[in-house]
C-alpha cells in the first residue's frame, strides 16, 4: 500500500480483507407480458381460479421453510458423549507452559519502508494485563520507544523513525504468566469471573460485524436447521463447536485471505481465523454473545519448535461463568477423527479431551499504525513469537 498524502494515519493488517459475492440471497424477478386478446384472458382467468390456491399454498410452505425464525428452531437435549478416550490412539497433550507459571516471550517482525517517508511515529502494540486471564510482569521494546499511549484498544508504543528505508525489525521481549479459563474449568469453579453484562454491551456481541454475517440468510438457516439448540446455552454452544469442526477443513492456502463467516462456511474451508468467525457468528445467532480474540497459542511439549505465526480464537459469554475460551480450530488428524466419530466422541468432547490444558498470550499483534511526513509505503511480514522458560 503506498500513501503520498502528509501526516497520513493508516493501520496495516497481516490478514488481506476478502469481497465475498452475495448475489445468491438475492431473487431475480421477471415481467410477464400482457396480452389483450379476450379469449386467452378468459382461458388464463379459468385456469387462474383453480391454479392460483394452489400457487399459494405452495409458495407459502416455500417462505417458511426458507424463514427459519429462532422460535421455529427445534430444541433438543445434547446427548452425553461416551467418553472412551482410553480406546483412541493419541493421548492429551501437555502444555509447555504450566497454568500460572511464569515464561518468556519474544514477539518479533518486520516493517518494511519504502519511498521518502520522514518523521515516521510508529505505534506497535504491546501484551497488556487481561484480568483473570494473564499478568505481564515486564517488557522492552526494540527499537526503544519515544514514549508509550494508553487507548480503548489497549497500549501501543511509540517508536520515532526520522527517514526509515528497507526492513528494520521489531521486536517485544518480556515475562508473562497465563490462565486457559476453558468450560472444564468454568464448570469447576462455579461463578462467573468476569462480572454481568449490561444490555447494550450484551447486544454489541449479538450484532453483525465485519467477517461475522448473522444477518446472511445462509448463516441463518445453518444456526436454526442444521445446528440444534440445546435445552441449555452451554450444549447449544457445544453443538455450534461440533458442527463448526465438522463443516471446515484446515487449509493453509487459506491463510492471508480473512474470508469471513459467510464464505468459510460456503467454501467449507480456513485457517483459524474463519473458524473462529464461523463460530461467533453461529452463536451470536443462536442469541448467544460471543467475541473473537487474537494473540498467540502457547505450544504443546510435543509440538515445541522455534517459532510460530498468530493465533485466532473466540470467547463466548455465560451469565453463570463468564466469558469462557473455545478454540474451533481443526487441525486433528482425519484418522483420529474417524476414530473418535466410530467411537461417538463429539468434536466437542475430542478437541477438549486432547487439548484441556491449551494456553494463550492475548495480543492483537497483527496490528501497526503509523503517522508520518513524505509519500511511500509500508508493509509487515514474519510476525513470529519464541518461547523461552
């Protein structure tokens, strides 16, 4: 992307926005042509006397079947899984990092300039305090920051360029201690962590959004005919997780495309990030709140390498927990999923059998902001995290 106007600000994402066509919602409608000759009217109304009834009738169990109202959603009791992980061939995974345990962490990237740009005040976002979920105990940023901005989104440092050219890192390295507060845990306690939502934030995480499409009449009739609803909010969300799991494959050619709800459950496929929409989406049309969060996953002992890229995940909201992780994310062997559908282990109770213990950093790392003098541009790749004991 390259700006020429002066003190232009401008945020980069690492994820490319993707148009996705709506024209199959819409209904395209013809003009019947109209004749004057008596004969043909008076045969026309005959026909119409017997016909139209039945014209209507039909078009009327039509719109119904195509309307599927939330109250028109069946409700149906989840049915208890089995359990049997004893006989699947792979074991629950073991967290790198311990629930509490302190670590740390290098957050690195780089920005790449280009054209005759000055006075470069670049804002790059840094892990903060999420309560009940992590403490940031400290961190440096490199290269040292003018000074550091509290905004509504969370804290951003400062870095003062004076005429940056070609590729110059960034990088945030400090110690941290995280929480995973999963339904197991939620379901443990017994409270609700978080606090009670008010009305109009309880409706800010039900409206549409940007990549969530609870308004789409697709999403819709997935949510109330294909997904049912539970006696309870929590087997409903469960039931949204298992259909989720079961309807997307992981394609890593998917990645950088940020196609949405709508078009991952069209095309079926996504990396995290359509999963995760995919997933708020149906609950928020389930009446259900639910939140996209981005940061990174913290690996498992025997996953444990490098590096590793961004990590989408969601959150959904109980009155008597909180707001509680859900990772869709579906990156199991098919193997073990057959096994475990043979074995009748839900998605649900598959994922969060192996996984139970899975940790995150929450940052929105992807995002860089920049006011500048001059014209040229600016663009960002290699957004990685180390983890270190």
């Amino acid at each position: 992307m390259y700006l020429t106007n002066k003190k232009t600000e401008f945020i980069i994402f690492s994820m490319v926005g993707h148009n996705y066509n709506k024209n199959n919602d819409e209904i395209a409608s013809e003009k019947v042509p109209f004749y004057k000759n008596a004969t043909f009217l008076t045969f026309v109304g005959i026909l119409l006397i017997f016909i139209l009834p039945l014209c209507m009738m039909l078009m009327k169990s039509s719109k119904q079947s195509k309307k599927v109202s939330k109250a028109e959603a069946k409700i149906i009791e989840r049915e208890v899984s089995p359990h049997k992980f004893s006989e699947l061939r792979i074991a629950p995974k073991t967290s790198y990092i311990k629930d509490g345990e302190v670590f740390n962490f290098v957050i690195s990237r780089d920005i790449i300039f280009t054209g005759n740009m000055t006075d470069v005040h670049l804002l790059v976002k840094v892990p903060d305090d999420v309560p009940n979920r992590q403490k940031i105990y400290n961190y440096k940023v490199s290269p040292a920051p003018r000074r550091y901005l509290d905004k509504s989104d969370g804290r951003y440092a400062e870095i003062l360029l004076p005429s940056p050219h070609g590729m110059i890192n960034v990088s945030i390295k400090g110690q941290a201690a995280v929480k995973t507060y999963n339904l197991n845990i939620a379901q443990k306690l017994r409270r609700n962590i978080d606090g009670i939502l008010n009305e109009e934030d309880r409706e800010s995480y039900l409206k549409e959004e940007e990549g969530l499409e609870t308004k789409s009449r697709f999403v819709n009739i997935i949510a109330n005919t294909h997904i049912p609803t539970a006696t309870n909010d929590v087997d409903t969300v469960k039931n949204v997780f298992d259909y989720v799991v079961n309807r997307l494959r992981y394609d890593r050619m998917d990645i950088n495309k940020d196609k949405g709800a709508l078009a991952a459950l069209h095309s079926g496929s996504g990396v995290c990030e359509e999963f995760a929409k995919a997933f708020v989406a149906l609950c928020r049309v389930k009446n259900i709140p639910a939140r996209i969060v981005t940061g990174f996953d913290i690996p498992f002992e025997d996953t444990l390498k490098d590096s590793y890229t961004g990590h989408t995940w969601a959150e959904v909201y109980f009155p008597e927990y909180g707001w509680v992780t859900f990772d869709p994310t579906n990156t199991l062997p098919e193997s073990i999923r057959k096994e475990a559908e043979n074995l009748k282990i839900s998605p649900y109770d598959l994922v969060y059998g192996i996984m139970k213990n899975k940790h995150y950093l929450i940052i929105d790392a992807r995002m860089v902001a920049a006011k500048y003098e001059g014209s040229g541009g600016m663009s960002s790749k290699n957004l990685v995290i180390q983890y270190f004991k």
